[in-house]
C-alpha cells in the first residue's frame, strides 16, 4: 500500500520540525531546502497540517513553525489522514463502494480489505514522530542556528 506523495511530503516535513525538537521555529524554506520538497507545494502542505492542529506558526522576524501539540502525541496517521483523508486500501473499503461498487452491491474481497485497512491503520497510529532517530538523520550543525 502506498500513501500520497503529498502524505509522504507532510510526513518529512513534521519530522523535520520534529528534529528541531523546539529549538527553534522551521521556516518553509528551511524545510523545502532539508527535504527537498517545492516550496510553493510545501507552503500548502503546512497550511493543511496547521488547519488540523499539527502544526502552529510563530508570526515574526524569527518565525516559523512548531508542533501544535507535544511530539508524543502526534502519529503517523494523524498527518496521513490530514492529507488524505480517511485511510482507504481500496475502493471495496469506501462507503459509497459498499453498496455501489459491485453489481451483487458488495465487494467480493471487502473482508480482505477491511483486515489490511485496520492493520495499516493500527501500524500508521502507533507511530510517533517522536520515534524517531533524528540525529541519525540530520545534523544540528546544518539546522539553523538559534534565534538571533
């Protein structure tokens, strides 16, 4: 199973504020530039990740964003989700799919579905950003430097 890009984007942007650990507010360029995403799709990721309480910016000379909540308590599928949308392994999982999508008016495999779609669910929820190895991955000399 594969999550959007734009989910795959929004998830490496929170772990890069996540690295920062608070140090510092992350400004979009800084994090299009650590993760090489485009800044003007990034600028509406963020935008997407603070209207569902993920992220809160800090207006200012020295702004940026940080975690809305504590690092513990953000997982993988609240930023998936934020994204995306209700997880959905496949069209026999849908609502409207249920009843429409097959002509016997359900989908032959949705048991099958309905296991992957909860294991995937249990897995993306019980992953934190907290988790993960920052330092394996990012080098504080290469973050900005606290506020001057």
């Amino acid at each position: 199973m594969k999550i959007s890009d734009k989910a795959d984007y929004a998830l490496h942007a929170m772990m890069y504020v996540a690295s920062l650990k608070g140090h510092h507010p992350a400004t979009i360029t800084e994090i299009a530039q650590a993760e090489n995403i485009p800044r003007e799709y990034l600028a509406k990721i963020l935008g997407e990740l603070r209207r569902a309480g993920l992220l809160k910016p800090k207006r200012g000379r020295d702004g940026g964003y940080l975690p809305a909540k504590p690092r513990g308590k953000i997982t993988f599928l609240d930023i998936v989700e934020a994204m995306d949308g209700p997880v959905e392994p496949s069209n026999c999982t849908k609502l409207e799919s249920k009843r429409q999508w097959h002509r016997k008016g359900v989908c032959p495999a949705l048991t099958v579905f309905e296991r992957i779609k909860r294991g995937f669910i249990k897995e993306l929820d019980s992953v934190i950003i907290d988790d993960i190895p920052y330092e394996k991955f990012y080098k504080p000399s290469a973050q900005k430097a606290g506020s001057k």
